[in-house]
C-alpha cells in the first residue's frame, strides 16, 4: 500500500521530466543571451551545437514518444563527431 504522500513511479518520472523541462528552458535563455554578445565562426558552431541538446532535452522531456526523441539526438551526435573528425 502507498504512503499519502509517496509518489508512485511514474509520477517520479514525470516530476523529474518537468524539472529537466524547467532547467532546459532555463538554459536556452542564458544560450540567447550568449549568442547575442559571442563573436566568432568557432564559438558560434559550439553554441549552436549546445542549443541542439538542450532542444533535444527538452523535447525528450515533453514527448511521450522520448525513444524518438533519443535516436534523433544520437544521429544529431554522430554528425556532430564526424564533423570534428573533417576539422
């Protein structure tokens, strides 16, 4: 029998997802904000790299189809490596 106040764990998961959602828009704020005063072909190609994963991040925590979401990233990563393998 459950406690009253002990989440079952599906509402852990969609707890955790919401925080990660939480922390993820966060971060795209602050990723605006450096891209408005970065200067730079280099840090511009990280920082678009970044905002990839945390656009990723976020919609594996808004999705309910999150193996999707994860083989979309992993396609996105071998791209990303083999792009720094080219430089």
């Amino acid at each position: 029998m459950r406690k009253p106040n002990q989440l079952t764990p599906e509402e852990k998961i969609k707890h955790f997802k919401n925080v990660v959602k939480v922390l993820m828009n966060d971060a795209s704020k602050v990723l605006a904000e450096i891209e408005l005063i970065s200067k730079g072909d280099e840090m511009e190609e990280k920082i678009s790299l970044l905002n990839h994963y945390v656009d990723y991040t976020k919609r594996l925590c808004e999705s309910n189809e999150s193996a999707k979401v994860y083989f979309d990233y992993l396609s996105l990563q071998e791209k990303a490596n083999s792009n720094a393998q080219y430089n």
